[in-house]
C-alpha cells in the first residue's frame, strides 16, 4: 500500500481526446483503477472464482478482468479508487491471492473506429481479426516495440494498457499508424 498520496498526473497532452472527427479515435481513460491480482497456486485461483470474489467484496467497482498470463488479472475500472478504499478491498482478499495498486503505474488508452484493425495490424504482434479476437478477449503482445495489454472491448474497440513510462511513446506511435485514415486526403 502507498504510504503518502499519489496525484495521478496525465502523461498526455493537454487536448490528447481532440481527436473526435478521425476516423480512427485515439483517446486516454483518464479516470479509474487498475489492480494487478496475483493467484498463488491454489486449484480455485480462476477467473470465474475470482469475479465472483471481487463482485462481492466490491460490488460499485465491478469484475472486469484482464489476464495477460495464467493466474495473473489486472482488475480494470472506470471509476478512481481511494487509498483507504483499496485497504479495505486488500484486507478482504483470501491467502489464495496477492493484490497490488498499479493505478499509477499503467496508463490505459482506447482506440476505436471502423479502420482499428488495419491501424493495429500495423504495430501489433497478434491477430485482431473479428472471428479471432472476441470482444472481452484479452492479450499480451508488442506494439512496434512497446509491450502491450490488448483488450477488445466492443466490436470497432480495443483498450491498449502500457507502463506508464511507455504512455508518449504509445500514443505518438498509435497517432503515426493511424496518419492515413485521419489524414486531409482519408478516405
């Protein structure tokens, strides 16, 4: 747990959303948490064990999960977390897990458009195609040379989650790969 507050600080331009008339839209999520759980092993560390668990020791949080390997979730949401919040919520978590606050740490960002999969196709290392990746499905791979979590969260929409200190990076990088669908000349 932190031990002072921590003010999250944007690693975004000013206007970084001002992007609503592209065809591809690139977007941070400003608010919200992301808690890193670790299952330690036991036979119930799943994720079905796991929503449910989370639903209800945190029901206002929701369980949206994301698993970049086995027994590993990064708890996602849309809302912010206090400190004395995430106390609780890390008092109430079994044996059978370790949490972790990665809110400051990791920086999500939503791409969207009818063009996504050509413009991450371009960078990213896996198959997005429609009958490959579901909605809901989530995945660790690279972008150019950025490590990267994939998250498709609706049909024309993925969520991207990096380190923080990659943020800039990402984002100068989705903005080159999405150049020729929001482009004067875009078609």
């Amino acid at each position: 747990m932190r031990d002072f507050l921590l003010n999250n600080v944007s690693p975004f331009p000013a206007k970084a959303d001002a992007n609503g008339h592209a065809a591809v839209h690139i977007a941070p999520i400003a608010r919200g948490f992301v808690f890193h759980v670790l299952g330690k092993g036991n036979a119930n560390a799943d994720a079905a064990h796991l929503t449910k668990l989370i639903s209800d020791i945190a029901p206002e949080l929701g369980a949206t999960l994301r698993s970049p390997s086995p027994g590993q979730w990064f708890w996602v949401g849309d809302c912010d977390v206090s400190q004395d919040r995430f106390a609780e919520i890390s008092g109430q978590i079994p044996g059978e897990y370790a949490i972790s606050d990665q809110t400051h740490g990791r920086v999500r960002i939503m791409i969207s458009g009818p063009q996504v999969r050509d413009v991450l196709a371009k960078g990213a290392m896996i198959d997005l195609a429609e009958g490959v990746f579901a909605v809901g499905a989530s995945a660790m791979t690279q972008i150019g040379h950025i490590g990267a979590m994939i998250t498709r969260t609706d049909g024309d929409c993925f969520e991207i989650m990096v380190l923080r200190s990659f943020a800039v990076s990402l984002w100068h990088e989705l903005h080159q790969m999405a150049a020729e669908f929001n482009g004067p000349h875009a078609g």
